[in-house]
C-alpha cells in the first residue's frame, strides 16, 4: 500500500504518464532538434478581373509572362515556374437587401511556384515577381535536406528521457527496470515555416530572414518491474 501512495505524490509532481501496474512501468518522453532550412517554394498569385472570362484569361497570362521574364534575371527558366492552381470564375456581388446576387464579371486565379536553394535570393524573387504585376505572394513555405536525421536525433533523445524517467519511478518503489515489453513513437513530420506577403511588400526592399525548423518526437514505452532491485 505504501507503494501506492509514493507513486500517486510522484505523479502529481512530475508531468509524465509514469505507471506501475501489474508488475510494469509506463513511461513517455519527447525531446525536439531544430536544424536550419536549406531550400523554399515560392508561391505566386496572379489574380486578374474583367467582364469577360477571356479578357480576364488574356491578361492574367500577360502577367504571368511579365513574372517568368522578371524572374529569369534571377537564374529561373520557365519551366521551373510551375502551375499550382487555374481557374477562370464567375464573380458575384451580394446584396444584403435583396438577399440575392449579382453577376459582376470574371476572375482569372492562376498560382504558380518555384524552389530555391538559394536563399538569399527569396527577397528578390518577391519583389520582382511584384513589380512584374504578380497579386501577392500567398506563401514561402520553407524545408530542410537534413529533417530526417534531425528526427532520428530527437527520436534517441526522445527515448532516452522515457527510459531515464521510467528508472526513476522503479527506483522510487525500490525496485528497477527489467525488459522492454513495447516502444512506440509519434510525431516528428516534416516541418513547413510559412510567410505570407502581399504586393503592398515592394514598398521597400523586401528581405527575409527564416527561423530554424523544429522537429518533435515523442515516445511511449512500457518495461517489466523488477521489485526489490538487484
């Protein structure tokens, strides 16, 4: 019985899923590496108007030509400026009157990205892609070659902690831990860091300065109790 009442103090001091129960103890641990992104996809939005689909269509594609060529005198042929998403629709107006709506014209969406390795070029490729007449860019979404061993290192360190803190609560009921009875883990994808800018950015030079990505894993595990140690 006295066993019990150190286990339940135990739990209600330490943030951790730690039980012992029909000669077991359960324990969870997490551990988080950060490691710096070294490639970007950009994503551009073109979005044009008119009162009809094809005038909307003809300039939208004007524009898009005006980006490619902006964009070449970083380096970028047009087929590494890929289409994301077209679509040509029908725009209403809603009236709160009425309760209807109202045709008004057309808009033509057309997104795009590119992926770069580089960087230091990413201020750059916005603001040109905004001068050239792009609509903003809806997102610069950031990766990291290395995620995969970052969450290898943080799945050690992850099991690490679960182990150390399960030889903690056995050695607080005076016994230790014996063989591994299961190990699971969870979490620990591949991170994504966004920003968002508009066509009001190119006011001013735009520079862009990423944070470090985060990988988290976490582990449960469950081992035999040994009681009285060694």
């Amino acid at each position: 019985m006295r066993r019990i009442v150190t286990l339940v103090i135990i739990l209600a001091l330490v943030p951790l899923s730690v039980l012992a129960q029909g000669g077991e103890i359960s324990a969870t641990g997490s551990a988080t590496v950060s490691v710096p992104p070294d490639n970007a996809d950009i994503h551009i939005m073109i979005v044009t108007r008119d009162s009809k689909p094809d005038e909307a269509a003809t300039e939208n594609a004007n524009i898009r030509k005006r980006v490619v060529k902006h964009l070449a005198a970083e380096g970028f042929g047009e087929k590494e400026i890929i289409t994301v998403n077209y679509r040509v629709d029908t725009e209403y107006e809603y009236d709160r009157t009425s309760g209807s709506r109202k045709k008004i014209g057309y808009v033509a969406i057309h997104q795009v990205k590119l992926n770069t390795d580089d960087l230091t070029l990413i201020g750059s490729i916005i603001d040109k892609a905004l001068e050239a007449g792009a609509t903003e860019i809806s997102s610069v979404n950031y990766f990291s070659s290395k995620i995969d061993d970052a969450r290898r290192k943080a799945l050690a360190g992850a099991v690490k902690k679960a182990l150390s803190d399960a030889e903690v609560m056995a050695s607080t009921l005076g016994g230790t831990v014996g063989d591994l009875v299961e190990l699971s883990t969870g979490g620990g994808g591949r991170p994504i860091m966004q920003r968002n800018f508009s066509e009001r950015a190119v006011a001013a030079k735009t520079e862009v300065v990423p944070d470090d990505l985060s990988v988290t894993v976490a582990v449960s595990g469950r081992w035999t109790f040994i009681a009285g140690g060694n």
